[in-house]
C-alpha cells in the first residue's frame, strides 16, 4: 500500500506538480533484474522543497534519473508512474521528454568537474540549448549567460564564460551547473548532491543559493543527500530512503522531533552535535549498508535494527500513516514509544536536532 | 593486466572448470576449432590429400572447381589445388607460429630487461623499438627479406626482427606494472634476489599477455607470411604455399579465377581463426579488457 | 606549443638517423659479393671496382655508413638496376601516385570508419554492433592483395562496371581517374578502416555515457547533437592517433595493392625491384616512406596536442 490514497486528504487541496508512484527502476536482464529502486512514491508541491535522504547504494539518484529518463545503459522504469504536470512521463518517447528536459524539469548533477565538457568553454555549453532550441541568438545568448552567472555569484562572468571548467574552483563549477540548471527556468529543480563534493565551508552557501534562487524563480525543489544535515534548514517535507525504498515520509520538524522509522531514528542520532558532552562516543549505524544486489524478504534495515520484530525478517512492513498525521508514512510495525525509550532521556528531549 | 598467483599444484586442479569456461566463450571456441581443422589437415596431409600436390599435369591445367576427381579444380600448371591447399597448411602454420615463438622469446626478453633493468638499458632498447616502429607494416621485412634473398630462412628472418618489437614493448609494459606492485616492493625489502622475484612475480604476469598477443600476431603472421610470399619472397616452388598460389593464380583471374581466390580464403580462414582465439584468450584472462570494444 | 613542436622535432632526430642505419644495414644483409646484386651478375670488373670504391666496399662499417649518409644528404640514393637510372628519379616521379591513392584511401577508411564506429556504438551490443565487429574481424583477417583480386574478379569481369588496372591519361578527365581509383582504394583502405572504425567504436562508447554528455541531455539537447558536438569531438584525438598510424601502413600497403592493379606508384616500382632484386631501389624505396611515415606522426603528435585543451594549457 503506497500512501496515494492519503491524497485525498483535504490538508492536501494542492495538485503537486511532480508526482512519483510506486516507481521501480532495475538493471541487467528480465530474468535476472538487479532492482535498485523499489516502489517509490512521493509528491511534490509547487514552490515546496522535498529533501530525499539516504546512503550511497539506497537508490536516491537512480530515482531522479529514472524520473528525467537518463537511466546509464542496461537500466530501465520497471514499474509505477511519473507525473509531471499530470502528464505521465514514464512512458514518453526520447524526443518528447526532451522537452521536459531543462525546461520542465531541470537537473544539477553531482560532480561539477566530471559533469562539465572538459574541451568546452563555459559559454558555449551553456548557451547550446539556448542557441539551438530557444530561439536565442548568440549575443542574446550571451547576455543571458552572463546573467545566470552573476545570478549565481560568481565574479567576472562575461570573462568566465571563456574560460574551460578545469580552470575554475570546485565551488565555481557547481555554481555554474546551478546557472545552467536554471536557465531554461523550469518548473521543478532536482538537485542530486550538489555539495557532497565541495568543502564544507562552501557548501552552506551552495545550499543557500539554490534555495533563494528556488524562491525567486518560484521552482519546485527535490534536495537528494546523505546528510540530513544539510536539508534540515529548508525543506518542507523529507523522505528518507534505505536499500532502494522510502522508508518514511514526513514534515521536516516531523522527521526530527517525532520520527517513526529505527533508521531515521539512528540517523538523527549519528549526527555529531555541537553541545554533546566530551568524551560521548558517535552513534554510528552498526553494520553496513544492503548490497543492491541482494533482493531481502522482509525489511531491509532488518539485520541493523535495534528493535526487530519477528515479523521484520517475515515480510516487508507496509507504508503506514501516522495516527496524528496522514501525511506522516513509514514504514515500521514498532510501537513509537519503544523507539523513543531505546535512545534514552535526550532523545525524548530531541526538538530540532539538525543541524542548519 | 591479471593478476597470477605463483603456480602450485591448486592450479592443475583448476583445469576443469577453465575447460568449462573457456569452451563457455564463443570466440574461443570458434577461433580454436578453426585453427584445429587446419592444424589437422597439416599433419594428415599424407592422408587426406587425394593427389600429389606437385605433380604437375599441364594438359588438365585451369580445371574448375567441382570437376570430377578435383574438388577445388587445379591451379595453372595442373596440380590439384585441393591438395595444395592441405599441404600448404603445413607451410601456413610453420610461417606463422614459428617467428612468433622466436620474437616472443626475443622481444620478451629485451623488454624484460628494459622495463626491470630500466635507465639507461631502457633507453637503448626503447629507442631501437622507436627505429623499428618507423618502418610500416611489411616495408622492413620486404626490405630483409629482399636483401638476404628469397626463401623461407629469409622470411622467417624478417618476420622475426619485425615483430621483436611489438612483442618488446607489450612485455615492457607488464614489467613496469608488476614492478610498481607493492608485493615487489616488499620482496625487495625481504631481500629476494633479482632473479628470483623475475621468476616468482613478474613472469607470471607476463605470461598472460605473452599468450595474448602471441595468438593475435601470429594471425597477422599469416597474412605478413602470404603478403611477402605473394610478392615472390618467401618459399619458393614447387613447395605449397598458399600465398604463392594466390600469386600464381594472378594471370588467369578472368578465365580461372578459383586458382587465386580459393588459397586466399584459406588464408583468412587461419587467419580469422587466430585472432578469434586470441580474443577469446583476452576474454578470458581479463574481461574488462573487452568492455568497450578491441 | 611551439616549444612542444621543437622538442618533438629534436626527438625525431635520432630516430631520423636510427632508419638511416638500418636501411644501411640492408646492404651489409646481402650475403655474398654485394656487387654482384647492386650491379647484376654480369657486370665488368672494372664497374665492380668502381663500386667498391663509391660505396667503400672494402672499408669498416662505419666509414661505408658515413659514406651512404653522405650521399642520402646529397640526394643521391643510388642507381637502380631494373630501371636504369638513379632511385631518387625513380622515386619522386611516381611519389605523387601513390601519394594520390593513400590520400583517397585513408580519406575513404576515415569517413566511413568514423561513422561506422559511431553508429554501432550508439547501440552497443545490438545487432548493428555485433555486425560491426565481425565485417572487422574479417577485414583485419584478409590479406588486402586478395582483397584487390576478388573486387577485380567481382566487379571488373563479372559486372564489368570499373576498370581494373593501369592509371589514366590525365587527358582522360576525372572520372575515368576516379574510375580507375575506385577499387584500388578500397582494396587500399580495408585494413584501415577496419582499425579506424573499431577505434571510433571504443573512443565514443567511452564518452558517450559520461556524465558531461548526461548534463547536456539533463538539459535538452538532442541525441544528434549530442554526438556530434559532445561525444565526437572529444572521441576524435583517440581516433586521430589511429589514422595517423594507418597513413603510414598505407603506404606500405601500396606496395601489394599497386601491384595487383598495376597503379603506378612507388609501390609497383617496390614489386618490380623485389622480382629483379633492385637493392638500391628497395632500400631507397623503404626509407622514403619510412620517413614520410615518421613524419605524419609527427604531424599527428602535434593536432592531438592542438585538439586537447587540457594539454595545450598546461
């Protein structure tokens, strides 16, 4: 059961502008399929900010991909839909999802460096599209690039449009897949890591650009990380995803102060904080995480959870609603009082966590 | 480049499963049955052949093909080419595996020496392989070939000294990468001896690519050995040779055009049979070498 | 860049000189009386003598090496048996036709190699693909003078729609040339097409999935585009390196391919010296297009270096 027929919930009047249900992506052949992704489902608002967590290998990227259609070679939707607009895109040819490409939906990629055309200049591939299919002229183009670039903070930018991507900073380059992200102005931003590979310094104001740039341009946001950290301060709602499904879906303050998933639960708390005492072992997650390659009955995060049930390793608990919040999905059979007393007095205590 | 073990008595358990595997790969397989079929009509010659191959019979010469009594008809002096073909096996595999052999063991050694040794024995060596590179394709061995004066010794000569090189540098290779293994930095710590870290670690890894690049350039030897025979260098008549019969077939291509084209099938049918193998060898020895095509 | 030239050049130099003495060495190969060779079995002793003095038969090694390099730098390289005067002649006036073949041929093998490799590697594994590879399986498994045989057999006494053999008048106008040229230049460009395309196959399926060409398609950009200014450009140095290496087989290839449609081009002139065992026009011939060979590498080096920004600025 996936959480579409909570939607109708009147807290909800708002047609989302991104819609996933129950979309699975798997590579390799029928008979032997590697799932990546498995039944995911989410939905985002217009103007809302979705943040997607998880560890590397939990499907988060795949997900996005498989949304704009650039799975890599060998892999393909197996299942569920994807609608944009209301219009499904799962099953659209090459040449019409070209046109949601960029203009609708738009994407930042992860590593500026290996995400850029190494032999060519700023300017040209980020006025292409703009020349080829929006109609610009080149010195139209030009001035529009320069804009996106200042847009995005960065400094001499008619000068940098001449410049090849080896020759800027890390943080320069993502600022320039940011400006290239957006200058189609699509409706819908999905940002796939887009600080796991800068210094920590730079990627609070990374984060803080993409989320003003979101607020003037009236876009949509989907913030794919690792690190709950970095969502805490401006998404809406959270999905948090482990071994290719979501296991909970909630407000932000939701997540944090009231989560009903044991890996949520135990990410919140590996969170080195500020005012922890000294001398306080980090809480890591014990054991590692699933290879994809293994399909598991039952829950997923079994063999790491703290509080398994029988019932974990028999079968995959269904997506649930929280009794005070239809919105609020997860899923886990354990009883939320019993998460709470396992984490001992603070975690009780727990109000916004994160880090921001 | 793969990684072996030292060999030990595990290994020889293994076969089964390699026999398992490697007949699993297509190119091997095909590659190896080819190769087998002409090595076998090389040594039943005596047996299969319906006629002498040099008897020669002019009053039946130009017969075509499918005649009575001469499957693949009969070249210009009368001799059956179907007997040719099949004891010229013997001259085809000879030419092509034997300057293999000794430009492997040749080439091997000299870029053993260069890439272990290195500095100044490297220079030396590279920079004779740098010389020898500058001449394309069969352009040195038609030159020392020529020179010496034709004949088999003359072209196996040339081929050898041709492809020294190539093998040269492939070995060269491998030794520069097993060198900067950390296992020959730790054997060096230990105090093994040059020799025996040479023996016990980096030939080994030579192995594998010897046997690689063995199998494809003797495919290559095929067609060198035929390209130099057909100009007239390489065994002489009567002797079957399958690229002196292409040559030999020239003037009669409009009224007999099976004298030329047959012997050339041949040719690449040995030919395609060798490098299949070889490919098939790579496929097996290192899969991710194959991703991406060559 | 400039300086990159001038060094590669500099490079060059020993290699330049290594050739020299190893189509010297050519010489010192033939067993025997050399003169015997160099001036036929039925020279007078007087013309032996006269030899042996030129050349230096009679002295070391070296001082016979000094002399030929001597002679190289002035030019002369040589009189050949077979034709009757000197191997420079000889050579440079049928440079331009083998020069004309080997230009077609390798413009044929790049073209349709390029496109072949690219248009099997936009579906690797697929049937095109697998198609690919064997048509060069079986390119790089054909000796090329049979090759030139089948076509002639094929299309020139069967269909009888192109001539066979022989170069035209120029009198006869371009078509008849390009008549004329047409099968020996695809019996001169099959292996290196064969090499070309699997080279452009490997260079694209390398850059057609990197996440740069993903960025662009995350943004819109066409299929097409995509490969042409996207992958290509970056496939093409790989694919470069390659055709500068056919060049130089090419030439050696026109020896047997000159032969079998009696083009006349240095490679014939190389056919006609091997059967009348013209040594010095041999050896004249092979250090010629060595170096020629080891020129367009250089040539090559010098584009792959322009083409690839990351190393020009560095």
């Amino acid at each position: 059961m996936t959480g579409k027929t909570q939607m109708t919930h009147p807290a909800q009047p708002v047609e989302p502008i991104l819609s996933v249900d129950g979309l699975s992506v798997s590579y390799g052949s029928a008979r032997q399929p590697l799932n990546v992704v498995k039944d995911v489902s989410f939905d985002v608002a217009p103007g809302q900010v979705l943040g997607i967590v998880g560890e590397s290998g939990s499907g988060k990227s795949q997900t996005v991909l498989a949304v704009l259609q650039l799975l890599a070679e060998g892999g393909r939707i197996s299942g569920g839909q994807v609608r944009f607009e209301g219009a499904e895109l799962q099953s659209l040819s090459q040449r019409r999802m070209r046109k949601v490409r960029g203009q609708g939906i738009a994407l930042i990629s992860q590593d500026a460096l290996s995400s850029l055309n190494p032999s060519m200049k700023i300017g040209r591939q980020m006025a292409e599209p703009l020349i080829a299919y929006d109609g610009l002229s080149a010195s139209a183009a030009r001035k529009r690039c320069t804009e996106l670039l200042d847009l995005v903070g960065i400094p001499a930018p008619a000068h940098r449009l001449e410049s090849y991507p080896h020759e800027l900073s890390g943080g320069m380059r993502q600022r320039v897949l940011i400006a290239m992200a957006i200058s189609r102005n699509p409706r819908v931003l999905i940002a796939d890591e887009p600080t796991t590979a800068l210094d920590v310094t730079i990627q609070a104001q990374i984060i803080n650009l993409i989320d003003d740039l979101r607020k003037e341009l009236g876009m949509a946001l989907v913030l794919i990380t690792h690190d709950l950290g970095v969502v805490a301060g401006i998404a809406d709602r959270i999905s948090v995803m482990y071994a290719g499904r979501i296991v909970e879906t909630a407000t932000t303050d939701q997540i944090f102060a009231a989560s009903r998933h044991p890996y949520t639960r135990a990410l919140l708390s590996s969170i080195p904080k500020p005012d922890q005492p000294r001398g306080e072992r980090l809480k890591p997650i014990p054991g590692l995480p699933v290879d994809p390659r293994e399909d598991v009955r039952g829950c997923a995060f079994n063999p790491r959870c703290t509080h398994a049930l029988a019932s974990c390793t028999e079968s995959l608990p269904a997506m649930i609603a929280a009794e005070d919040d239809g919105q609020h999905l997860f899923r886990c059979p354990v009883d939320p009082f019993r998460l709470a007393e396992a984490e001992g007095p603070r975690a009780r205590l727990q109000g916004n966590g994160g880090m921001s | 480049m793969t990684d072996f073990a030292s060999t030990t008595e595990k290994d020889r358990a293994r076969l089964l499963p390699v026999l398992r595997r490697s007949l699993g790969n297509t190119s091997f397989t095909i590659g190896f049955t080819l190769v087998s079929i002409v090595v076998l009509a090389a040594i039943l010659a005596d047996f299969i052949a319906p006629h002498d191959p040099n008897f020669a019979n002019p009053v039946i010469r130009y017969t075509p093909p499918l005649t009575d009594g001469y499957l693949l008809g009969t070249d210009e002096l009368g001799r059956d080419i179907l007997s040719r073909l099949i004891y010229g096996a013997r001259m085809a595999l000879v030419v092509a595996i034997f300057p293999t052999i000794i430009a492997l063991c040749i080439g091997g050694l000299l870029g053993l020496i260069a890439g272990y040794a290195g500095s100044i024995w490297d220079t030396v060596v590279m920079r004779y392989f740098d010389i020898m590179f500058a001449f394309p394709g069969i352009l040195l061995a038609l030159g020392i070939s020529a020179a010496i004066g034709p004949g088999l010794n003359s072209m196996i000569i040339a081929m050898v000294v041709v492809t020294i090189p190539e093998f040269g540098r492939i070995i060269r290779g491998v030794v520069l990468g097993v060198r900067e293994e950390l296992f020959v930095e730790a054997a060096h710590v230990l105090g093994y001896s040059h020799t025996r870290i040479l023996l016990r670690h980096v030939l080994p890894n030579v192995l594998g690519p010897a046997l690689i690049y063995g199998t494809l350039q003797t495919g290559r030897n095929v067609i060198l050995a035929a390209s130099l025979s057909f100009l007239g260098l390489g065994t002489q008549p009567p002797t079957p040779d399958w690229g002196q019969m292409l040559s030999g077939g020239r003037t009669a291509l409009a009224t007999a055009g099976h004298v030329a084209t047959i012997p050339g099938l041949a040719i690449v049918f040995l030919a395609v049979g060798f490098n299949l193998l070889g490919d098939g060898i790579r496929d097996l020895l290192d899969p991710r070498a194959r991703r991406g095509g060559n | 860049m400039f300086a990159f030239i001038i060094r590669r050049l500099l490079q060059i130099i020993p290699v330049i000189i290594g050739v020299t003495i190893a189509t010297f060495f050519l010489t010192w190969l033939i067993p025997g009386d050399p003169t015997n060779v160099l001036l036929g079995p039925g020279a007078s002793e007087e013309s032996r003598e006269r030899l042996r003095d030129s050349l230096g038969l009679d002295q070391s090694l070296v001082t016979q090496y000094l002399i030929y390099m001597g002679n190289l730098l002035t030019g002369d390289l040589g009189q050949s048996i077979s034709f009757s005067s000197p191997v420079s002649e000889v050579l440079f006036r049928r440079m331009g036709n083998t020069a004309l073949l080997a230009g077609a041929a390798i413009f044929v093998a790049s073209v349709a190699g390029i496109a072949a490799g690219t248009w099997a590697a936009l579906r690797p594994g697929s049937f095109r693909d697998r198609g690919l590879t064997i048509v060069v399986l079986f390119l790089n498994s054909m000796p090329s003078f049979w090759l030139g045989l089948v076509l002639i057999l094929i299309f020139g006494l069967h269909l009888r729609v192109l001539p066979v053999s022989g170069m035209p008048d120029p009198q006869s106008g371009l078509l008849t040339l390009l008549a004329h040229m047409a099968l020996p230049t695809i019996t001169l460009a099959a292996w290196s097409l064969a090499a070309i395309a699997r080279m452009t196959r490997s260079a694209v399926l390398e850059v057609i999935n990197n996440d740069y060409v993903r960025t662009a398609r995350s943004r819109g950009v066409s299929e097409a585009r995509i490969v042409l200014f996207h992958a290509l450009p970056n496939a093409i140095p790989a694919v470069l390196t390659v055709i500068g290496i056919q060049m130089g087989f090419l030439f050696s290839g026109a020896v047997l391919t000159e032969t079998v449609f009696s083009w006349p081009g240095v490679g014939l002139a190389m056919f006609q010296a091997i059967s009348s065992r013209d040594i010095p026009l041999i050896q004249g011939g092979i250090l010629m297009l060595a170096l020629i060979f080891v020129l367009i590498n250089l040539i090559v080096d010098v584009l792959y270096v322009y083409f690839n920004p990351k190393i020009r600025l560095n």
